[in-house]
C-alpha cells in the first residue's frame, strides 16, 4: 500500500473513532457516567488532533486527504455499528478499536519506514504509545471476571 493510501486509512479510521466516541459520550449512562463522559470527551479531542496531524502530514508530503464522511466510511477498518448500549459494551468496543488501530498502525510504520519517510513512521510510532496506554487503563475500568470452578 502507497503511503498516501496507509495515511487516509488512518485518517478514515480515526473519523469513524471520532464519531464513535462522540455518540459514547452523549449516551453513557449508569455509575460510571461521570468518569466515561469526562473519558470520552478527551479521547475524542485527542482523536481530532491525531486526524489533523494526519491531514496534515499528508499535504506536506504532497498527498490528498480524504474529507468526506463517504469516504470515511468507504476506506476504514473500523465499524460503526452503534449498536453499545451499556458503559461496558462501550468500553468493550473501544478496546477492539484501539486493538485493530494499534495493528494497523504497526503495518503503518513498516510503510513508511519502506518509504524512507521516518517523519510519518515516527507519528505513527507515538500514536501507538498512547493507544497502548488508553488500552490498558480501558480495560481496568472493565468489572474483574472472575471464574468459578465447579
């Protein structure tokens, strides 16, 4: 994949994800409100800002962003299902997301890196980083599970 495309994969990714988090924070409910409203809001600006720098790497390496919801939706791995109805089940789904991004991320970095472009592999490599962090401190906010052995 050029690195055009490996860009606007991410740049349509983290559109859907945006959206995403912003229905997760209007419609959270239950005792973790507080706490997922407060979340979400900050996830999704950071997100806005990781699509920014994206567009904006883009332009400057001489590409085209894509910036229609069409084509969001057209070029992204990630779903929009809207289907959460529970905090959990929105934590739940925000780890699968952030879990496919780090992926895609990686393979992101092997492109630009065969690219010889080490500007964009390095954003890349520190969207990882705070990925990985939202992932582990998403999954402490989940219930322990414990299991019962008969």
């Amino acid at each position: 994949m050029n690195l055009e495309n490996v860009l606007n994969q991410q740049i349509a990714d983290f559109n859907v994800l945006y959206t995403k988090l912003h229905r997760f924070h209007w419609y959270v409910k239950g005792p973790q409100f507080f706490t997922l409203h407060e979340k979400f809001e900050e996830l999704y600006n950071e997100t806005a800002d990781y699509i920014d720098e994206y567009a904006e790497r883009l332009l400057a390496v001489g590409g085209s962003p894509i910036a229609t919801m069409k084509q969001f939706l057209q070029a992204a791995t990630l779903s929009e299902d809207g289907n959460e109805q529970t905090s959990e089940e929105m934590v739940e789904t925000l780890i699968n997301d952030y879990t496919l991004l780090v992926k895609n991320l990686k393979n992101a970095v092997e492109n630009a890196e065969a690219a010889h472009d080490h500007v964009t592999a390095d954003l890349f490599i520190g969207t990882i980083g705070n990925i990985e962090k939202h992932i582990w401190m998403l999954k402490a906010a989940l219930p322990v599970k414990t299991s019962v052995n008969a």
